[in-house]
C-alpha cells in the first residue's frame, strides 16, 4: 500500500511540474489551466520566473 501511495505522489509531482513548464512556455495553455484549476492562478509568480528562466536559457543555448 505504500508503494501505491508514493507512486501517486510521485505522479501528481511530475502531472504539477509540467503543467507549470507548460504554462510557462505557452500562454494559451496558461489560460486553459487557469480556467479549470481554480487554484492555478496562485501559481502565477511562479509560473512567470520559470517563464522567464527558460526564455533566458533558450536565448544562452542558441546564443
């Protein structure tokens, strides 16, 4: 039984993590999820540094 827990767990962590990166690296799925998630709209600060973050290590990669 715990092996099933810690698999959910670890499953909701991976489903939250990219839906962040997600929303960051496109803004109409930003939307979406903030219409169905109610709470997703408390997420924005950390949404807009991941947002900038990955523009900053795009623009670094492809110089």
């Amino acid at each position: 039984m715990d092996g099933l827990l810690r698999g959910i767990l670890i499953l909701l962590f991976w489903l939250v993590l990219g839906a962040l990166v997600l929303a960051a690296v496109d803004g109409d799925a930003r939307d979406v999820l903030e219409d169905y998630i109610p709470f997703f709209d408390v997420a924005d600060p950390v949404i807009d540094w991941l947002s900038d973050f990955l523009g900053d290590l795009w623009d670094a990669v492809t110089g």
